[in-house]
C-alpha cells in the first residue's frame, strides 16, 4: 500500500520580533544586570554579561526576524516570558487551536472534511500537558474519529510522525492520518540567554498522510523514509513533572533550552548528510534526481553545508528554499513551513527531500514524488 502526503498547513502568530528589537531587549537587561551586580564584577567574583549583536546573528545563524506568541512579555525587560493567560478546562487549549487552524488548512488542500480523517498524531518537542493527549483534544475539535496520540521527538517531531502515520496507512490501521506540529518554542526559550534568545519561533504546522487510493491528483507519494537517532547532551531541556519533587534545581535555567551549539553544528552536518546519501543509494536514486531539498531550518550555514555534501555543488535558494531568515528555527516545523511555502511549483514525477535533525540528536528523512 503507497502513502502520500495529499495536503498541509500553517499557522503563525501575528506578532513578531526583528532582530533589532530582541537585541535591544538582551542588551538593555545586560546593563541592568551589570549595573545592578557592580560591585560582585569589579570584585572579580562575578564575570559580566556580554551585549548580544544583531550582525552576529545573522552571520552566525542566518536568521533575521521571527514569529512569536507574545513580543510584548518576550521583550519586557522586567519579565522577558511570553505572557500566555491560562484557559479553563472547558475551553480549547492554545496548542489545539493552532493545531486545528493548520490542520484545517491541510484538510481542504486535500479536499477532505474531518470526518475523512482516522487517526492524529500530535508531534512537537514541547507538549502543553501530559495529558489528555493533544492529539484527541484535536481530534475531537475537528470532528475527527478513529484514535489520537502524542509524541516529542524535538526537531524530528514532523518527520517520526510522518514515518509513524505512513506506517499506520501502509499496515490499513487508518486510510487519512492527520499529523499536527505545534512548535510554540518561545515558551521554552530563555530570553536573558546571549546564546540561545535569538534562535526560536513560534508556528503549527499539519499534514495530511493518507493511502494514495484515496488521495488526490498533485499528491505527493512517499517513496522511502529513514530515521535515525543518537544520544547526545549538546542540545537538552531538563524540564519534567519530576521537577516539583526538588525546589532548590525546579525553576534553574536548564528547565528551558540549553544547547552547545558549535558541537551540534559539527556533529550534526556529517551525520545528516551521510544518512541521505546512504537512504538515496537504498532507493536507487541520484543526489540529481532530487529536484528539492526542504531542509530543517536551524542554521543557513549549516543547510548550506548539507545540501553541498548531498548535492556536490551549491545549492540555490530554489533547490534548498529557506525560510528561517523569516521564521527562525520552528523545532519540527521548519522542513514542513519550507515545503509548504516552497513545493506548489514542482511538476508531476519529480522528486524531493524532506529532512528534520535536531536534538536527541535525531534525524528524519521523506523522500516524496510528486504524483
Ligand atoms: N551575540 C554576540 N555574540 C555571541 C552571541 C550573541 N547573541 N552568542 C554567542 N556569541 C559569541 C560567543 O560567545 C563566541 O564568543 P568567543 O569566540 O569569544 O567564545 C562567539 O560569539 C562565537 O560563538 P559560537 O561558536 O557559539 O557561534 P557559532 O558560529 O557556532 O553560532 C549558533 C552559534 C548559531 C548557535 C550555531 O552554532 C548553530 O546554529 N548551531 C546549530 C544548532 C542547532 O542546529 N541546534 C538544533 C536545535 S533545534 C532542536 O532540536 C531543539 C528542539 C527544541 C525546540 C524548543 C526550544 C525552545
């Protein structure tokens, strides 16, 4: 049985923050810092915050500009969180009405109502709640039957899901397999972190898996998937429901995203690139019969460098579109934000990439056709 992804979706907020602005934030809570902590620095007890700078973050990372839930409390230098008012049980909770946004979206991109879904899965790397699952909070809101779960695998959240919701097509457990990627980062990201605050943004993102007898003409068959995963430190969030059990560490700055982010760059550009070359030789494809590529989307340098050691030359803008100059990283939601916004244009029979790598380390590979 062939599985084809037949529609997708997005959602953003409507506020958003330029690089400009956010280093204006860090620079003035660095100050204060500074000032306020004189006495420790000059006694050399204490080192000094260091200023953050728009010209390194676009050197360093490629990214410009991004969306984000709240710019007001994000860039308060008295608070630097997002200010996300809690709802009441009997209300949708926010990650299912981005989910459902998107998801509604991808349904009529396909030309399916909700009734024609059997199964979501809710994937992103940070969950509103343990439970009741996202995905059945969804599930329900959209009409939707069948069953729902939820599942993290940080950055590769979209693309494990997809291999997830291809295998429950390919097995008949389900014929339309919705998978909704809510990526609201900006709740976990440390604002007052020179290292980390420029990197995040906020989207959801959905896609429509479904059995290619199905689905409509345009739909894009998935030809093979391959995932990968290897432990690593380097990027890591200790936050958990065991944390409560120890007020002295619960609310320390490793319970929001920490990373080592030159080790992930060179640890992480090797292994991607060899798993594609290997996955393309298994289908007994050529670098040049991908038409495109729609990498994750951390770092512009890094994607270059990838898309070299797949491609063997440079890649355009056309063949490796990016979208974190705009969006910056979106955990798991970039590939798909880059496929969405960059795929209407390819013709019948050709073919592309879709790849996730992130934290774990973990690293997801579609190989799609264009039918
Ligand atoms: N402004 C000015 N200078 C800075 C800044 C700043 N903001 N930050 C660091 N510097 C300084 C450093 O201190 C360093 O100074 P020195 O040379 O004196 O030590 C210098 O600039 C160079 O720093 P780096 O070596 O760290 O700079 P890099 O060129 O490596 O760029 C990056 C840093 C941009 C972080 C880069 O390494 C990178 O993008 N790496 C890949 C990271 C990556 O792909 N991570 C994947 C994360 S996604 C994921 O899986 C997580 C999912 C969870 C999502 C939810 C989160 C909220």
């Amino acid at each position: 049985m062939t599985a084809v992804i037949s529609g997708t979706g997005l959602w953003r907020p409507s506020d958003s923050i330029t690089n400009d602005e956010l280093v204006a934030s860090f620079n003035a809570y660095v100050e204060r810092y500074n000032a306020e902590h004189a006495a420790d620095i000059a006694a050399g007890v204490l080192e000094p915050l260091q200023p953050s700078s728009a010209e390194f973050i676009v050197k360093a990372s490629g990214i410009k500009h991004r969306y984000v839930l709240d710019k007001k409390g994000s860039l308060d230098v008295e608070r630097m969180v997002p200010r996300i008012p809690e709802r009441p049980n009997e209300q949708l909770s926010l990650m299912a009405e981005v989910s459902v946004t998107a998801a509604k979206q991808a349904l009529e991109q396909a030309g399916r109502d909700a009734q024609d879904v059997d199964a979501v899965i809710c994937s992103c790397s940070s969950l509103q709640r343990p439970y009741p699952a996202l995905a059945i909070e969804v599930q329900n809101a959209l009409g939707a039957g069948g069953f729902g779960y939820d599942m993290n695998v940080a950055c590769s959240s979209a693309t494990f899901a997809i291999q997830n919701a291809t295998d429950i097509v390919r097995a008949g457990h389900a014929r339309s397999v919705l998978v909704v990627n809510p990526e609201l980062t900006t709740g976990h990201l440390n604002f007052r972190d020179r290292e980390t605050h420029f990197i995040f943004g906020d989207a959801a993102v959905a896609i429509l898996i479904e059995n290619a007898e199905v689905a409509p003409k345009g739909a894009w068959k998935i030809l093979g998937t391959k995932l990968q995963t290897r432990f690593s430190n380097n990027i890591r969030n200790n936050f958990g429901f065991l944390n409560r059990g120890d007020e002295q560490f619960r609310d320390m700055p490793d319970k929001l995203i920490t990373q080592q982010g030159r080790k992930v760059f060179k640890e992480v550009v090797p292994m991607v690139s060899e798993i594609v070359l290997q996955q393309l030789a298994e289908l007994k494809l050529k670098p040049s019969d991908l038409r495109r590529m729609w990498l994750h989307q951390a770092n512009s340098n890094m994607n270059r460098l990838i898309a070299e050691r797949v491609l063997g030359h440079e890649a355009s803008q056309d063949e490796a579109p990016t979208v974190l100059d705009e969006y910056g990283n979106t955990a798991g939601a970039g590939s798909i934000i880059a496929f969405h916004l960059h795929s209407s244009d390819l013709k019948s029979g050709d073919r592309g990439l879709i790849c996730s790598f992130g934290a774990g380390y973990s690293v997801g590979a579609i190989f799609v056709q264009k039918t």
